[in-house]
C-alpha cells in the first residue's frame, strides 16, 4: 500500500565486513551460517539484533520504467534525405544479481569483478565485488542498495541517409542501435538486471540500392 506497482524491495547494506570481531560485535544476518571479513554488512532496520526478510526496505524506482519515450526526424534536401530516431526510458531500476564467478558452471569473471573486488591484499570496503568465494554465498547475494542499479539510457535506435539520383534509383546507408547513454556500464541496460549474460541488442549496419518502377 502506498508503494508504485513492481516497487523493489532489499536490505540496506552499509559497506564490506572488516574483520572477526566487528562480525562478532554486530546483529546476526541470517542468510548464511557463515560470513567473513569482505562480506556485505547490512543494517538492522527493525532493530531486533537479527537482519533477516524483516528488514527489507523499499528501494529505487520499480523494475518497470516509469517513463518510456522517443523522439525523431525525417528530412530532405534536394536528392539527399535522412532520418533519425531516439528512443530512451526513464526512473527504472534493478538488481545486478546472480554473479558468482568461481560457484557455477560459469569461470568466466566480469572485468568489473577483475579489477574491484575485496581480498586481502586488497581490503576494499567499498569494491564492486566482495569477497570472492569457491561456494555459493547467500549473504552476498541478497537483494539489496549493493547491487542495486539505475536502468535509465537514451539510444540512439536508427540513422539513415538517402540519396535519391533519379526517380527509380536511390541508394542509402543506415544503422541500428549506434549509440547508448547511460550511467550503467557494465553491459547493455535494455538488458536489465541479473548478471549480464544474455544475448545484447545488436549493433547492425546496412547498405542498400532501392529501385521504384
């Protein structure tokens, strides 16, 4: 009640496990029977000294696109004409979710994850990854603020250019899904969350010669 239909919902989590004793000096995060230094911390939102379901938040914008929109021209000068289509959404998000480089079939790792992730020669609290790990680990990989993603991009879907010799010749050039703005790089955002490894909108290029009779 009160929340946008499709409204994501997650833990909060603050940043990377440091050591031992903070994990022992905090409330017990019950996803998994153990979790270590590197770890997500999350916050205990009811305060009952245990983070479960109970402290799920809602979060982002839903995973369906609030605003959906498009704009374009077609124009001719003399023999020449083009065209030109954007299109984009808006206030959407999503969860990067289902990345367990070293726990699935998968061994394929995410540059992302190569160059940020924690270790002990590297104890970032704040890496895009936390702590890698041989087995799958249900602590890291709640839904929650650390994997959560604006989805919003603007495309730029079709350029066309024509040149019409005559009235039965015209030849042109065009392309698909050139160019993409967004502030989430890590694969195409039209994908949408998970873990990227989908097939991606294709960049396409075409040449042609059109004949009317």
């Amino acid at each position: 009640t009160g929340r946008p239909v499709n409204q994501l919902w997650g833990l909060q989590a603050e940043r990377l496990f440091i050591d031992d004793s903070e994990i022992k000096a905090m409330p017990r995060q019950s996803f998994s029977g153990l979790y270590y230094p590197g770890d997500i911390k999350y916050t205990d939102i009811n305060g009952d000294n245990v983070i479960d379901d109970n402290d799920r938040v809602a979060m982002g914008y839903p995973s369906v696109p609030e605003i959906t929109y498009g704009f374009g021209i077609n124009g001719r000068y003399k023999k020449v004409d083009f065209g030109v289509l954007f299109q984009g959404i808006g206030r959407v998000s999503f969860f990067v979710n289902n990345i367990q480089p070293f726990a699935q079939y998968e061994r394929n790792v995410l540059k992302a994850v190569a160059e940020s992730h924690w270790s002990k020669d590297n104890p970032d609290l704040y890496a895009f990854y936390p702590r890698l790990s041989e087995t799958e680990n249900p602590n890291n990989q709640q839904n929650s603020t650390w994997w959560l993603r604006r989805g919003d991009f603007i495309r730029l879907k079709t350029l066309e250019f024509g040149y019409a010799a005559n009235k039965i010749l015209r030849v042109y050039a065009n392309g698909l899904n050139l160019l993409s703005l967004s502030e989430f790089d890590l694969w195409d955002p039209e994908m949408g969350g998970g873990n990227g490894l989908g097939y991606p909108p294709q960049r396409t290029f075409n040449v042609g010669l059109q004949l009317n009779f």
